[in-house]
C-alpha cells in the first residue's frame, strides 16, 4: 500500500476543546483518523503536539514528499516511518496518523483493523491463538476529582466510581446504562442539590463524598471501581483531601484505602498513590492481591515506567492509552510485556474524546482484559458500539 498524501486539522472533541484529525490517501482510497484530549495528564506521558498543533499540521503537509515514497504492509511497518517523523510530531499527531494508516492496511488486505493488530503479536497462521477473549467493560458512573465541577462548590476528592459487570459485552453495555441511571435516583434522596448533570466523560455530578457515594453502589450487582487520581490531590507529600478537608500522610493514604476496599469490596483501584510512589501503590498490591491495582498516571502507556512498576511490584494492572506515548509500535510493546509478566491490561479512552471507535479494535486485537470508555454519551458509545460489533461478527464466525 503506497501513501500518496497526508495532512491533518482541527477538530473539535466532546468537550469542544481542539484536537487534530488526519488523513491519509493511499492507492487504495482515502482515510482518516482523529485523537482524543485528556485533561488530567500524568506528569511522564508524552506531549501531544510537538509545540502547538499548528506547527503539527504544518509538519504534516511538509512531510508529503517523504509519505509518498513509503509504502505500509504490516503493523510492524509503523516503526519505520515513526523513526523519521516521531521526533518532529507530538503524540496525537502520530497516533491519528497511525490509525488510518491501520485503516488502510486492513482495507487493502480486505480485514477488520483488530485482525491486522492480532497479526502483529500471533502467528496468523496458527488458528489456536486467534482471540478469544472480549475485554470487560470499564465505566464511568459518578465523576469527581478534575473531571467534575461538583455541586455548590464541593464534589468527590476521587476522580471516577466505576462499574465493572461481567456478561457479554452486550449485556454489559445494556446493564451499565441501566445501573447508571439507578444510581442516579439513589443520588437524589442523599443530594438534595443533585440535578442530574453530567462530568465530561458522563458520570454524574454531585456534592456527595467517596463514602457516601460508595455506599450507593455497594447495592449494585456488579463489581465497583476507583480511579482515585491520587496525584491531582497531592502535594507536599501529603493527600489533601476537600470533602471532608482533611489531609493524609503517604501511610494514612494506604490505611484509609485499605479500609475501604475492605469495607466495599472494591475490585478496581486505579493510582490510588502519587505518580512516584511506586513504593506505596507495592504495599497495597501486596495488601489485595486478588483486586485490580491499576497504573495510569504511574506507567504513562510507557515501557520503562512499566518496567520499573513490574520491578517494584507496585502492580497487577496498567491504563492503556494511545496517546500518551503516540506510538502504536510502543504500544505492542507495553503489551507484549503486559501478557509475559501477567500484567491486566486496560485499553483506555480520554477525557476529551471523538467519535473515532478503533480503540475497541486495539482493545479485542491485542487481547485487553478491560476497555474503559464510558457508559453513555455518543463518543462513549461508539467504542463500545463498536466491540457489540466485533462481537457478533465472532459469533457468525463460530457458527
């Protein structure tokens, strides 16, 4: 597949906030891919732009004689044309560049995106290890923490409660949505200012604090999660916390967690510590084997980092996002280490997000235990939209 152009724009997320769509024109029809924003970002992950996106797009559009001499037939060809451009682009340009490419190649070889994916990790020719396992859904059902402007100026220290059913990944979109909205009426009768209004990723605004709110969802009937976003309430090597205003040493931290999971049975426990407290997210691992402690600021979809989490034994799980390195080659590798020492993995959307759906794509093709995009909200469902797709073209596959 030969590229014969690439150039890139703006493009408005869910948040009507700018990001940057791309698009390729290769000899087998045109493509385009969009990168979602993230709002909360960890201190290590890569840039978005190289120094503003403008620069980006004019890059893009320089670059054009270089692209069209370059020819893409696999996954693993990515590397190649990121060895000459990753340096001048940021992280969003490269990984929406990368996933029409990924689109092209899949058109060109008439396959599904995941498929090409799968290729890169699987031997194609050995039918035993194509996928077989759909990634449990992870999402977002009261928000807090940076994502939220709470109500009456105060909103839960953590940044997301999350539900984590177990069924089909129909099932479970369909169950989401409907607990969701239950936990929506439990809100009103403890909130008397809840309004039902909606963070940025859709979960609901409220003036409630972890405890209250986890005492509504502790009546759900499936497993319950936390993304604390530790680091968003850290400084000065103390958590300060604001509803209760309290603050907590790095080991009062680890006890208040402790209890808490002790107490609600929370399965899903995501930077519960500072970005740089490998020592402390250890200490809970070891605490919960069996529960999911989970890096995102901590790892950054980055290998070293990840590599130093492993070392350290600071956890069993690491967020996966594309953009926070930009390199979908950086990618495989985060998950090739991942399946070799038994590490979760969750493929995971931003913020700000787009209607694009491959995310689901990487998710099912590298074999992701979870993806976390959402509950509702049309940039939310589409991914999920999208899996309930690829689920059923499994299921006439099988039959």
């Amino acid at each position: 597949m030969i590229i014969k152009s690439v150039k890139g724009e703006k493009f408005k997320d869910s948040r009507g906030e700018i990001t940057i769509k791309v698009f390729i024109e290769t000899d087998v029809g045109k493509f385009s891919a969009t990168a979602p924003n993230g709002k909360s970002r960890g201190k290590f992950e890569a840039k978005p732009y190289r120094k503003s996106i403008e620069e980006d797009i004019e890059t893009l559009k320089n670059f054009s004689d270089y692209f069209s001499k370059e020819f893409i037939e696999t996954f693993d060809d990515l590397r190649r044309i990121e060895d000459i451009i990753k340096r001048n682009i940021g992280a969003n340009t490269l990984i929406a560049f990368e996933y029409a490419a990924l689109r092209a190649v899949a058109k060109e070889q008439k396959k599904e995106v995941w498929e090409i994916v799968k290729d890169s990790i699987h031997d194609p020719s050995d039918k035993s290890k194509a996928p077989t396992i759909f990634p449990r859904l992870v999402g977002n059902c009261v928000g807090g923490g940076s994502h939220s402007k709470g109500i009456g100026g105060k909103k839960p220290d953590f940044q997301e409660f999350l539900l984590v059913p177990s069924k089909d990944v129909k099932e479970n979109f369909e169950l989401n949505k409907k607990i969701r909205l239950n936990v929506a009426e439990e809100i009103k009768k403890v909130d008397k200012k809840f309004r039902g209004e909606a963070s940025d990723e859709m979960g609901w605004l409220t003036s409630l604090n972890e405890k209250e709110i986890l005492d509504i969802l502790k009546k759900t009937e499936v497993d319950i999660g936390l993304d604390i976003a530790a680091s968003s309430f850290f400084k000065r090597k103390k958590y300060h916390y604001k509803n209760p205003p309290l603050d907590r040493t790095a080991d009062e931290q680890l006890m208040y967690l402790i209890n808490l999971i002790k107490n609600y049975s929370i399965f899903y426990v995501e930077d519960p510590f500072d970005e740089q407290d490998f020592e402390s997210f250890g200490k809970l691992l070891l605490k919960f084997p069996t529960s999911l402690i989970v890096g995102d600021d901590l790892t950054v979809t980055n290998y070293k980092r990840l590599e130093k989490a492993i070392e350290k034994k600071s956890i069993n799980a690491i967020i996966i996002k594309p953009n926070q390195n930009g390199s979908l080659v950086e990618v495989k590798r985060v998950v090739e280490l991942c399946k070799k020492k038994n590490i979760k993995m969750i493929f995971s959307h931003r913020s700000g997000e787009t209607n694009e759906d491959i995310l689901s794509d990487l998710a099912f093709g590298f074999q992701a235990d979870f993806i976390k995009c959402g509950i509702t909200g049309p940039e939310r469902e589409a991914k999920i939209k999208r899996l309930v797709e690829i689920e059923k073209q499994m299921t006439r596959s099988r039959s």
